[in-house]
C-alpha cells in the first residue's frame, strides 16, 4: 500500500528504534476518542504525521510489516474523529489484513480492529455489515478459547454492550435481528456460568440479571411489533446462516428469563457477606417476572416469600414501604425498552410535569387516571395520549397479608404539547 508522501525523508533518517517509540507515542496520545478534542487543523496534522510514518515504514519494512497495524489502528481513530468514516474503514480493514497476514487467520488480534470496522459501519448506516464484524468477533474467540471457556465472558458481555446500544436506534423489524442476536449472546454467557462460575462469585449475580434482561427484551418486542416469518441466529460459531425454524413463543422466553432470575436469587444466597436487601428484592423481581408472563398464582406465593423475607431484616416496614407500597414500574431493561418505543414515536414538545393519580390493579396495570393539580386540565386529546402512556408500562402491585391489592398512587408525568 502506497500513501502519500510527505515529511519521509526526514522520518527515514530516524533511528528505527527511535522511530518505533514516536510512532507508539502517536498511537498512544490520539487513541481512545481523545481526537474529538483536537482543533481541525491538528487532527489534519495527526493525520499527515501518520500517513507520512507508515510510508517509512512500509519502504523499510514491507508492506505487511507487523508494526504497520498499529499506525493503521491511530490513522483510523482520527479519520473517525473528523467523521470520515469510509476512510476510516478502510483504514481499518487494512490493519486488520496485517493481523491476519502476520498472526493468522484466526488471531484474536483483530478483534480491536473488527470493533472498529463495526463502529464505521453502525456510523455509515450498514448495520448489517456491523452485525457481520461483531459475528466475527464471536467466532474468533470462540475458535481461541472455546465456547463454553470462561475467558468467553468478557467477549460475551461486550458484544451484548454493542447490541443493547444499537437496538434503540434501528426500526422495529431491523431491531428484533439484533435483539435475536443478543439472545444468542445470552444463551452463551448462560452456558458458560452454568459450566465455569461458582454462583458464590460476586459477578455472577448480575450476569444472570443480564440474561434475564435479554429474554425481557426479545419477549417484549414480539408483543408490541409482532415476528419475522424466517429469522436468523448470527452469533454462532458453526450455525451463523442457518435459518431459526424454532417456534419463539412467550412461554419460552419466560422460561429462560425465569432460569436467570432463580440463579440471582440463588447466588445472592451465597454471596458473603450475606445481605438480606438484595435477597428480598431479587426475589421480589422474581415474582414481577411471573407477572408480567401471566403467572398471577407464583407471582403471589414469590411475593409472599420476598415479604417473609423483609421480616428477617432490621427495618422490615421501610424495606415493606419501598418494596410494595410505592408501585414500581416493572422494566427488566434498564430503561433500554422505552427508548426504543421513543424512537418509534413522533417526537413531541414538552411543555411541563404534572402529577397523575392512578389506580393499580392486583396484576399491575393502571386504569383510572386523575390529574392532581386542580388548576391542570387536560384535553380529551391529552388524556388519551396520557391513558396511552400509562398503560404500556406494568406496575408492581400493593401486596400485603400474602395477596395482592388494588392501590392508589401518584406519578410524575411529562406533558406534551397540544396536537404532539
């Protein structure tokens, strides 16, 4: 590969392994999104600097040297900190063929690399070509370590980093592929806990949290949006193109999710030291899974067992008062869920908070809704759109005395404009 020539001859006068630091330091100082702080006309600079190193050390060392990757990774970060993400790509595409050339075909040191091309792509609008590098990404560290390896974990968690932040972004029938994929993902950080963790790791309460959060997703996106006649799994190994002909029913999602969310429970009990707190509301989270699937008879007998549970504790009435007295809104997704059905909706102007008094049924839905403020009248319009609102979301319900009660509460709720 031949770039432009700029300072070379200065550069090839350096001593190599002069050279060999200055262009570390480079890599160094301009990685990690620190080029979004430099002026313009620096970055063109960093850019020139970099592309005027790599012709020196492609006429010294070849063309496929070892080192040239690294300077191919920095010249890529600063081409994306000046938006031009098909150089960019380019460029990394390129570093990463040097990592193949050099260490393998299934060298683990592409990953960065392949990252990198995902990130341009997701910024160019090919969220499919993105998909394909995370694919890989999998691949590769599952060719290297093994699936059900420990060292698969890490790997596993950053891939459903990516996904849970692309899902927002993409439309609903793009967004239940990446969602599939993020199941996969899910499945496999389940298989190895199940082989590698003991459930007594102070990690492995929240992993499980996250498998759960996985099922949430997924389950809740064919509810509102429906699913794909034919879909596909693309985080595999060997299966990446092999069309899911599994029926995805509720029942299954609600079954893995509800595997997870016994396992928090479980490790909770195992962790030291103990902390009652976090059993009791794992346990009522539990109960909140078999509500929102339709289990009314084990979410009752679970909420009763995170209520016996409460009365172990030191301040059983303030941990009663948080847990079932102020109707928490049940979201598995860590807000990841309402997001994306903001995407999907017309954005609306704001024009204040109200407060909304509302009635939530022994199943956790909201109905009879009553503006506080006296002063505060809303439209027939506004009430539907705010009726509309409320009950997309699940509340958990007042429980007391082993069974759940109807309960009054007031929320805060973002009004929108007239005719939004």
């Amino acid at each position: 590969m031949h770039l432009s020539l700029g300072r070379s001859d200065w550069i090839k006068g350096l001593d190599k392994r002069i050279l060999r630091k200055v262009l570390w330091g480079f890599l160094v100082i301009f990685s990690a999104n620190s080029y979004s702080q430099l002026p313009d006309d620096k970055t063109e600079q960093t850019i020139s600097d970099y592309l005027t190193a790599i012709d020196a050390l492609e006429a010294d060392q070849g063309a496929y040297s070892a080192e040239l990757s690294d300077l191919f990774m920095g010249l890529g970060n600063a081409y994306v900190s000046k938006k031009e993400y098909n150089d960019a790509n380019l460029v990394f595409q390129r570093g990463m063929q040097i990592q193949r050339i050099n260490f393998g075909l299934n060298s683990l040191s592409q990953t960065a690399y392949l990252l990198s091309i995902a990130e341009t792509e997701k910024y160019l609008g090919d969220l499919d070509q993105a998909q394909k590098a995370l694919d890989q990404i999998y691949s590769l560290s599952a060719k290297n370590y093994g699936r059900s390896n420990a060292r698969m974990l890490p790997v596993i968690e950053s891939l459903m980093d990516w996904h849970e932040e692309l899902y927002p972004l993409r439309k609903p029938k793009e967004g239940l592929s990446t969602l599939i994929s993020l199941e996969g993902l899910a499945n496999e950080m389940f298989n190895v806990l199940e082989v590698n963790k003991s459930l007594a790791e102070s990690s492995t309460p929240e992993r499980y949290k996250r498998i759960g959060k996985a099922q949430f997703l997924i389950a809740n996106h064919i509810k509102h949006y429906g699913e794909l006649q034919t879909t596909k799994f693309s985080v595999a190994t060997e299966s990446s193109s092999s069309t899911r002909t599994e029926p995805r029913t509720s029942y299954k999602h609600f079954r893995r999710g509800r595997a997870a969310l016994q396992k928090v429970v479980a490790s909770l009990m195992q962790q030291q030291p103990l902390n009652i707190y976090d059993q009791a509301d794992a346990i009522a989270n539990l109960g909140d899974w078999y509500l929102i699937f339709g289990q009314i008879t084990s979410a009752t007998k679970t909420y009763k067992i995170a209520e016996e549970t409460m009365a172990t504790t030191e301040r059983p009435d303030e941990l009663r008062l948080q847990t079932f007295e102020s109707a928490q809104l049940i979201d598995f997704s860590d807000g990841i869920d309402q997001r994306f059905m903001l995407k999907t909706a017309p954005a609306a102007e704001l024009v204040g908070t109200i407060d909304v008094s509302m009635e939530i049924s022994q199943s956790g839905f909201a109905s009879d809704f009553k503006v506080v403020d006296e002063n505060t009248t809303l439209t027939k319009s506004d009430m539907k759109v705010l009726q509309k609102y409320f009950r997309k979301m699940r509340f958990r319900p007042f429980f007391s005395n082993g069974k759940t009660q109807i309960m009054r509460v007031n929320k805060r709720y973002d009004l929108p404009s007239i005719g939004a």
